[in-house]
C-alpha cells in the first residue's frame, strides 16, 4: 500500500485555517478537498488543500491527462485563461461558498 503525501502549507499552524492553493482564502473543513497535483491514475501522491467549489472546478475543466501533464502545480493552473477568470470570480465570495459547478462544453 502506498502513502500518500500532503503538502500543507509552511505557515500553517492548527489555530490557522488552511489555505487553498488556487485561490488562497482560508478554508472551512466542511469545505475542505485534497486536490492531487498529479492525477492518482497518474501516479501522483502529493495532495494539496483546495476549496470544494475550487477543486470541482479544475476537474470539470481538465481531464487526468491534462493535469498531469501541464498542469500538476498551483502556478500552472492560474496560467489558464479560464481558471484565472474563475478564481477572480470566486475571490470575491465567502469563504464557505459553494455552487454547483457544470462541466465544460468541451470535455467529456
């Protein structure tokens, strides 16, 4: 069996609430995701703290393939056009928000 890696965040203490890693406000544990940088299909093991909202919506966007092969890092994601505009659309909610998020038109 093999162990799977968090990366948690160097500042973070137990009194501090994690941070996501794609839109960096502060996340509930009711909203809490470990979104893998590296598909687990894929062979990846380091997971990453991300709002629920956040990490449905980087899986409706890319497939497995896709993220692991452009897009296995926080900084690769924020260069996509689409995840820009949505992380600057979400920036501006609470930080227990939550919609339902639709699959892209052109992934199926």
């Amino acid at each position: 069996m093999r162990r799977i890696r968090r990366v948690d965040p160097p500042e973070s203490t137990p009194a501090e609430p994690l941070r996501c890693i794609l839109c960096s406000r502060p996340v509930p544990p009711a909203q809490l995701d470990w979104h893998h940088l590296v598909p687990k299909l894929k062979g990846g093991r380091e997971t990453a703290p991300m709002h629920r909202i956040c990490h449905r919506q980087i899986h409706a966007l890319f497939s497995e393939t896709q993220l692991a092969r452009h897009y296995a890092t926080a900084d690769a994601l924020l260069t996509h056009p689409e995840v820009r505009a949505f992380v600057n659309w979400v920036s501006s909610k609470p930080d227990d928000f939550h919609e339902a998020v639709r699959r892209h038109r052109g992934r199926r």
